[in-house]
C-alpha cells in the first residue's frame, strides 16, 4: 500500500549504503544467535563512537559541530554513503513536500507519506480509487460479529482485501472496523467473560493509552490483572517467570483467561517468539495478538494458519496515516464469538465513501495529546512520541499498578527518505536537553505564547 517510489529506495539504500569501514580490516567472529540487523546496528553505533568526533564532551547544543562539518565526518567513516544518491533524488522528485515544510518527519513507519504521483492520481481522475472516511456506530461487539454482516460494499471489498492481504480465511475469522487501536483493546475488555474466565496477561515492555483502557476495564469487570516482567536495561521478556504465569497450575480449569501478546515492541523494537502464543493456548489461554507494531511488509508475513490467535488488533495508522485517524480493525475467530458477552460501548466504526482520502480531519481521537504538544514546542522538528513509561524490572511486576515507575521515552523511525540533515537536526533538538533548564525554559515559552501550563 505504500509508494511505488519507496521500493526504488529500498533496493538502493540495500546495495550497501553504510557499511563498516572497519570490517576489512578486522573480521569479528559473528555469534549465530545475533541476528543480522543486529549486527548491524552494533557495528554502526561502534563505527560512528570510534570515528564522528570521538573523545569529545559537549556541554550544550551551542557546541555542537555545525551541519557542514558533521557531513563531512559522517563521509569520511562512511564513504560509501553518496551511493544513496538515488535515495535523495526520489525524495526531492516525490516528496518535496519535506523539505517545504522545514519540518523533520521522524516517524516514517507511523505516518504515511503519500508520494506526488499519488497525490496528482488523487486530485485528478481518480473515479477507481477507493476513497474513504468512517462513521462511528453504537453496537457492542458480539451484536456486530453475530448480526452486523459485510456493511457496504465498499465496506465488504475493503475487509476481504485485508483478510487476504494478512491471509486470514473469511471462514474462520469475523472483522470489525474501530477508531483506533485502543478502542479495539476496550472492546475486547468490554466482551471477554472475565467473570469465567478470570487473568488477564500482558506483555508490554511500556504503557500506552490502549493498553491502560484494556486493563482498566478488565479490572472493573473482574479480571486479575497480570503483567510480563522485563530485564533492565535491554528490556528483554524475563522468560522464567512469565512461563511460570503462563503454565497452568490447575489441570481441570479449562479457560484461564485472556493472554495478549505484541508481535514487537514499539519501544526497543525487539522481536517476540511466536512460542509463546503456543505455549499460552496450551494451556488454557484465549490468545490476542496485537499486531499494531509491524509495517505492511511484515504485516503480509503472517503466520497465522499456524497459531490461530482468538483476536488480533491491527491499526492502519502506519498505513493511511492519520487520515481517517487512528483507523483500524479486530478480527475475532468465529468459534470465540459465542463465548464473549454483550456489552454496550463504542468504537466500532463503518466505512463511508468520501470525496478525498487526504482531507483534513477534525477527529482526533487516534492521536497522541503529547504529540501535539511537543510539536508546538518544538515547531521546527516535527518530533513524534510513539509510546511512554518505558518499565523498569523492579516495578512491572508489582501487583499495584499505581506503584509502578517508569522512564519517559519518545522513540524516532528514521528510514529511507531521512537524509543526513534529518539526522543532524535532531540531534541538535536532543542536545538542548544538555541544558538542565531547557524544559523548564520551554515550559514558560509555551505558556507566554498558549495562555496555559503543559506538562513536559
């Protein structure tokens, strides 16, 4: 679904834009339980300390080296980096707009850059394209399943489209639309027989908005909320103790309860094994999959034929963007409707043909507040947090989630279209936190030009 032009980039940044200039020189032995991209980033992160600046102490962002002088390092350790010229060219041909706009996208996997010849498809003849919007409906989520049916048609050829592109049969599972990821997560608390069926286990390595709307909900309706714990700092799964949460104690209990379960971590971006969607309906679990983490390419990876998962939570807001804002769906598998209870609430949106998929939108309701509020401090870099309240070993397994402490994070995704500039530039933005005053500094500056006081 994404830009034609962003293939082209692809398979040129892949003829090896970046390679290890050390590598000649030195060849390291390779554990085989690292992954490639793995290595990779090492040694880039090694070859960039070794070589950009090494053994030099800044104090503030005024004594960092100006962009020209930071280029010319970056190119002398990675010579090969004018090969990505192609890379640049796409950028200024196709999305010019970045560069107009004075403004640093640094969330490329969470917002869709429309190329121009798509835009110039979309103002022109676009009389096959398939432009949409979305209406809320009041349903609970079992009436929908059972009695909703296929909507439209352009509702139903948009949900079997989705159904083939994750290659989920239409036999087996039932979709709804929602208005973002965590109004998919607050249904599934709203319908799942909790009263029956009493744990709820998550495996978060940080808080987000859908994931506190699940648990709250859960644990109004009964639920004993438990959650996986992760090892400080690298924020791996702490294997034994979730496996003890997960193996059944009590062979006769059929259903234990509600396991969800990230295919990635929106924070450090480590991968989970499907293993323990495995082990979890081996014992007893209902299983949701949260795929909301993963781009379209790993999205039409699936293995779903294998695992079978209950539920599984995608958010479009990594494809469209955030027009129609936040826009998603979750796909529940017919032999697990029966079980889920009515419940009255929201969230569950139909599609409705409109004029221009690129339009304006006054909904707000799959966005981030902190968004926009770090953007209009900061109105030169078009900062994007993606989650927060990264936790911390000691704290996530506690039982009392209000005792619970955490670091606060904002995560970048810098991928093809980035150029050097993009990189530099947020660097600079970083390296103002050098100064211990800075927040409190902006904290005033917004407030003289907003008439209100926001937490930073």
């Amino acid at each position: 679904m994404h830009s034609p032009r962003l293939r082209e980039a692809t398979q040129a940044c892949f003829q090896g834009c970046c390679p290890n200039p050390n590598l000649d020189e030195v060849e390291q032995p390779i554990a085989k339980t690292r992954s490639t991209s793995s290595v990779c980033r090492h040694n880039f992160a090694a070859t960039t300390a070794s070589s950009f600046f090494p053994n030099t102490h800044f104090t503030n962002h005024e004594s960092i080296p100006s962009l020209q002088e930071s280029f010319l390092h970056f190119i002398k350790a990675y010579p090969n980096y004018s090969d990505t010229a192609p890379i640049d060219q796409i950028r200024a041909r196709e999305y010019s707009h970045l560069s107009i706009s004075d403004h640093v996208c640094l969330d490329y996997i969470g917002v869709g850059l429309f190329s121009q010849s798509q835009m110039n498809k979309s103002d022109g003849q676009s009389g096959n394209l398939p432009l949409f919007g979305v209406t809320f409906k009041s349903v609970s989520l079992k009436s929908q399943l059972l009695h909703g049916g296929e909507g439209s048609p352009l509702e139903s050829a948009i949900k079997k489209r989705i159904m083939e592109f994750l290659n989920i049969s239409q036999d087996d599972y039932s979709m709804v639309f929602t208005a973002n990821r965590s109004a998919a997560f607050k249904l599934v608390a709203q319908s799942y027989p909790f009263q029956s069926s009493r744990k709820l286990l998550t495996v978060y390595d940080h808080e987000s908005e859908a994931l506190d709307s699940m648990v709250n909900m859960s644990e109004k309706r009964g639920a004993r909320v438990m959650a996986a714990e992760f090892k400080w700092p690298r924020l791996r799964i702490h294997s034994a103790k979730l496996r003890k949460m997960i193996v059944r104690d009590n062979k006769k209990k059929k259903n234990r309860g509600l396991f969800v379960f990230p295919l990635q971590s929106r924070t450090s971006g480590a991968s989970y094994s499907y293993q323990w969607m495995t082990m979890a309906q081996e014992n007893g679990w209902h299983v949701l999959l949260d795929a909301c983490a993963l781009g379209p390419k790993e999205m039409d990876s699936f293995a779903l034929s294998l695992f079978q998962p209950d539920f599984l939570i995608c958010s479009f807001y990594k494809i469209f963007g955030e027009n129609p804002t936040g826009f998603g769906c979750l796909i529940v598998k017919k032999s697990t409707v029966p079980l889920l209870e009515a419940s009255g609430g929201s969230g569950i949106v139909s599609i409705t043909p409109e004029n221009n998929l690129l339009r304006s939108s006054e909904d707000n309701s799959g966005t981030d507040t902190e968004l926009e509020q770090i953007a209009k401090n900061q109105e030169r870099h078009n900062s994007i947090i993606l989650e927060r309240n990264v936790k911390e070993t000691e704290t996530v397994g506690t039982k009392s989630r209000k005792d619970k402490q955490g670091i606060t994070v904002a995560t970048v995704a810098l991928t093809f279209l980035a150029n050097f500039e993009d990189a530099y530039r947020l660097w600079a933005f970083i390296a103002q936190f050098l100064d211990a005053d800075f927040v409190e500094k902006e904290r005033w500056r917004y407030t003289a030009l907003n008439q209100k006081t926001i937490e930073v």
